[in-house]
C-alpha cells in the first residue's frame, strides 16, 4: 500500500463524522479513507453506512478500536459533551487528532481539553473548517494587506434558519451542548478573532428563549406525538417546507421536541464585545429565521473602507468591497461558488490541510489555543446573559490558563 494511503478512525458515525470522513475521501482522491468507527448505536451505524456509502468495521468503544486496528489517524465527531472524555481514551496513541468544534460542552471541560492538549505527544487539529472556505480565505488576505485600512470594528449576524433541527436533538440543553454560544457561535466568534487577530475582552450579551422551548413532556419526539401533522415545527412539516421529506424517514431523524420542558438554552442572542486590540463589534444569532431570509453576514469597517461577507447559502456566496473615498461605481463584488458543499466549501479544504498534516507537510491551521479563545468568548457570553453585566474574559481563566491570553495564537 502507498505509504500516503492513510487509514482514520472515526469516532461518532452518523451525522457529522460521516460527513468529514467522506469529504476527506473525496478531497484526497481517496488517500484517507474511514476504515473503522466507533459507534455504539446499531440504527446510527446502519444510517451513516447508507448515506455516506462506506460501510467500515464498527466498535462499540474507542479502546476496543485502538486495539485491533492500525490507524494513522483518529476523527472525533462525537456530541460535544463525550469530547474530553474521546480525548482521554487516545492518551498515549500520538495519533493525530482531528477534534470537531467546540472542545467540549462545559467551561470546566474545555479547559480541561486544553491541558491535555498540552501534553498529548500528537498533532491535534480543531473542525473550525469555515477558516479553511476559499470565501473567508480572501476576506482576511484583503484585510491583512491593508484593502480597508485598520480594522476598526466588526457585526455579524446569523440569521440560522435550520434551527429547528438544532432543538430536536442533543443540542437543545445546556448539558449536550453548552449552549448555543458555545455549539453554534463558536464558528462565527472564530473567525471574527482570526480576521482581527486578538483575543476578547469585555463582553455584554442578552438572551432569550422566544420561540421554542415550553411544557410538552421531557421525551417527547415527534413520532409518538397526536400533533405531529399540524405542529409547525414538527419533522414530518420541516422537512416537506424543505423538500426533503420521505414518509419512511421520520422515524430515523432526530425528532425530539422542540417544545419540550428539556429544552434550557436561548434561541436568539446578542453580544457587544470589545477585543483586547481596542476593536469592538457586535454579533447576532437566532435560530428561527425564515428559510428564505438572509443567512450569514459578516460586515468588517476599517478606515479605509469596508468589507461585506455575504456568505449566502449552499450555493454560494459574495464578498462587497467598498473603498472608504470612492463613489457608488466604485464598489467591488467577488463572487464564490461552494458546490453545494459543507461550510461554504470549507470542510473538504480542511481535509486536504488534515491530510498534509498526516504527510509531516503542514501542522495544525486550526489549533486548541485558537478554538479555546472562541469558546472563552461564547463563554463569557453565557455568564453576561446569566449574571446580567459586563464580563472581562481574561478574569475568567483558571490561574494556570492564565498565561494563554498573553500569547499570539493567530
């Protein structure tokens, strides 16, 4: 075999580790191809085998896996809060890592992962895989060579139309998924501290939960609810708004309910953050917007001009260059097409960067100390909404993380 045919491991199946895995096939030209999985799940392992069209040898624990396969390399795309608990199984393999976003669930945890981090004997690479989306590529290139002068302040907005599906599955509490500054923000806060390349400050954030959430019961799903046919939020009524729907489908998603007493996190928030530079901006996220509204824009103002990216939907996505002195003819437009893939056609780009990592030809682009400067970010956000003040980041690192915020991490 071709000592550059590379053999991963995934842990976590369906879902998004299937996906990765089967871009990182695609974007290699089958150099790294998933050749077993840890998933515990008999329906998941029989799902992600259908709909990603690999079928690899399946273990139900990740020691089990370690044991009895020769692997260059280890996925880990299990829900956020088994992350650490991933990590943990690996201590001592050195194979390298490629970690989904974010570290963890908890704060607690996510420190955690950074420890260990520390002292893993492998190259570990964070699925921030928007940063690797051509699109976002020529935004931070035109802002590092000065196109709109210096970076004054920056809004983003995420106008998340697909949240339905967010609060159907584990996501929906704060114990799955740390909330949704930490599961969804978390790609946007990174690339809002890559394009400026600082870490936050000083943040205020409001919250709220106004559109789903209420008093169904606790296991409540969809299949097994009398209203599933005329609730607006149920499966079966998404999926036919979106074209999708499959009568013999329904009982293979997830489809708990979205108005259920479960659910304990927000699903729209706000945040002002001063950045340690002296820049400042805003973000927005909800996650009931209308399938046919605007769907992710980032606006970056400097003194000489400003930059709009409109990172559209699958289809792709435009970039607004207005020079600060110039007319209305002197607006520039650059146009991006994502073939319908992932992350604004990030998560094949970051395969391919995974891949030159496991060939000793590049290290990790997206590192643990960058992913915890986004996450100590969403946190700081969360204890804004939670303790209703202005929350200083920097004050909420543990004595031995301390040092981090002094470090260039971009």
């Amino acid at each position: 075999m071709n000592k550059y045919h590379l053999k991963l491991g995934v842990i976590g199946w369906d879902g998004r580790g299937g996906r990765v895995a089967r871009d990182g096939y695609d974007s290699t030209g089958g150099m790294l191809a998933p050749v077993a999985v840890v998933e515990p799940s008999d329906e998941r392992y029989r799902k992600g085998c259908q709909r990603f069209e690999f079928e690899p040898r399946r273990y139900r624990t990740v020691q089990d896996m370690l044991a009895k396969e020769d692997l260059d390399c280890v996925l880990i795309a299990t829900p956020n809060h088994f992350h650490l608990e991933n990590l943990r199984d690996l201590k001592g393999s050195g194979l390298p890592i490629l970690l989904e976003k974010p570290l963890d669930s908890s704060f607690e945890k996510i420190c955690e992962v950074v420890r260990f981090a520390t002292t893993y004997n492998g190259p570990i690479l964070v699925g921030h895989s928007m940063r690797y989306a051509p699109i976002l590529q020529e935004a931070k290139k035109m802002i590092a060579r000065g196109d709109i002068g210096e970076v004054c302040s920056v809004r983003f907005v995420q106008h998340c139309h697909y949240g339905n599906g967010m609060f159907h599955n584990w996501r929906r509490t704060l114990a799955g998924s740390g909330g949704m500054f930490i599961e969804k923000a978390t790609h946007d806060f990174d690339i809002m501290l890559w394009l400026l390349e600082t870490w936050p400050a000083t943040i205020a954030a409001f919250a709220g939960q106004q559109a789903f959430g209420g008093d169904k019961p606790a296991d409540l799903r969809c299949r097994d609810c009398a209203e599933r046919a005329t609730c607006p939020e149920s499966i079966q009524n998404t999926r036919w708004r979106a074209g999708q729907y499959k009568v013999e489908e329904l009982e293979q998603c997830d489809d708990l309910c979205v108005f259920s007493s479960a659910v304990d996190i927000p699903d729209n928030e706000h945040t002002l953050i001063q950045f340690a530079n002296g820049t400042f901006g805003t973000y927005v996220q909800w996650f009931f917007s209308p399938r046919s509204y605007h769907h992710r824009i980032y606006e970056v103002q400097g003194t000489a001009g400003a930059l709009e990216v409109d990172l559209g939907a699958e289809f792709g996505g435009k970039i607004l260059y207005c020079p600060r002195y110039g007319t209305l003819a002197d607006q520039q437009e650059y146009k991006f097409d994502y073939l319908r893939r992932n992350h604004y056609n990030g998560d094949g780009e970051m395969m391919k960067h995974f891949y030159q990592v496991l060939r000793g030809e590049a290290v990790p682009a997206t590192t643990v100390k960058q992913a915890f400067a986004a996450e100590l970010l969403g946190y700081a956000a969360n204890r804004a909404v939670i303790d209703k003040r202005y929350v200083s980041a920097r004050e909420l690192l543990p004595a031995d993380l301390a040092s981090l915020y002094t470090e260039k991490v971009y």
